[in-house]
C-alpha cells in the first residue's frame, strides 16, 4: 500500500512539472478544445443535471464550462468539502459571483446557505476532477480520496467523465482497492472510453 502511494506521489509530481513547462497560450488552447470537445458530447448535451468541479492545481480549469453550461440551460451542482470528515455535499449553483465562497480547503465551493442540497441520485453525468488517468479509467486525484468516495454512490446510468490533457494520461495508474475509475476521458484530442 506505501509503494502505491509513493507512485502516486511522485506522479503528481511529475504531471505538476509537465503542466508547469507548458505555456499560457498552450494551455488556454488545450482547454479550450477540451471544452468544445466536451459541448459535442452527446452524454453531457443529452444530460440536465451535471455535477462540475472548480478546478484546483493540476486539474483541468473548468472556469468556462461552468458558465457556458448556464448558458445550454443546465443545472449546475457543484461540491462542498467537509475536511474534518472527508466528506463532499453537493450544491446547486446559480450563479459564480454570488453563490461561491472560499472553502477550507482553499478552492471556492458553494455557499451552503445560499444553495440548494442535492442528491447524488438525481446526477445525469459527474465530471469527476484528476491529475493523471491511463486509457483503463484509472486515475490520480489529489490524494484526499473525496471522489473515490463519491463514485460508487452515483446510480449506474450517471456517467463518470474526466477532463484531462494529453500530457496528463500516463500507461498506468496505480490504483489501491479503494480508488475508483473514471468512465470516459475527454482530452484536446480525443474521447477516450474505458477499455
């Protein structure tokens, strides 16, 4: 179990400097693809309900795709952390400016008096936030195991998506008996479904 965590370490790591060498220009380029490949989707077009995530770090910023998918008339949910008991509570979102606070763990999240709870029960589609996945689904997060967490409560008709650039997909995860796949990647390239 130390030897996975080790790896996984040290991947984060590694993808952190890969993502540091790219430029601005680069990077705001590949997540724009990334987000246009996303709004060609059919399981997010198709979906009402989408769990979002503001992006931390090595993950993919999700700024834009947040506001545009106000604008396809989505309702966007959106975590709370509880880090005392590594716990998430999922939010409606109305609104960036107004409906966000900074959260405990230094990432804005919703303002749980000002949005509305939601169940897992009703999420179309979870794009689900990492720092490295392999072509299998295996991903790396940010090693809190929120999301590995959360996965296995979404009914099985809730797609697992993640956002990620091609320098982010590594040949193999290391995965422990408690991390969770991802059911489909989406890259500046391409549409990745598990294997």
């Amino acid at each position: 179990m130390e030897d996975i965590q080790e790896k996984k370490r040290d991947l984060r790591n590694h993808i952190a400097k890969i993502l540091g060498a790219i430029s601005d220009k680069d990077l705001t380029e590949y997540t724009r693809k990334i987000e246009n490949r996303l709004f060609e989707f059919a399981n997010f077009l198709e979906a009402k309900i989408t769990l979002l995530y503001i992006h931390h770090n090595s993950e993919v910023n999700t700024r834009e795709i947040i506001k545009r998918s106000f604008d396809y008339h989505k309702i966007v949910v959106l975590p709370a952390f509880n880090p005392e008991k590594f716990e998430m509570k999922l939010f409606k979102v109305d609104n960036l400016d107004a409906d966000l606070i900074l959260g405990e763990r230094g990432i804005q999240e919703p303002h749980p008096s000002r949005c509305k709870n939601i169940s897992i029960d009703v999420i179309d589609i979870a794009i689900i936030p990492g720092v490295a996945f392999d072509e299998k689904g295996g991903r790396i997060g940010s090693g809190e195991g929120y999301y590995d967490r959360l996965i296995p409560n979404f009914p099985v008709t809730t797609r697992k998506v993640a956002l990620a650039l091609e320098s982010q997909l590594i040949q193999q995860a290391p995965m422990g008996s408690n991390d969770k796949h991802v059911d489909i990647i989406i890259t500046e390239e391409r549409i990745i479904y598990k294997i």
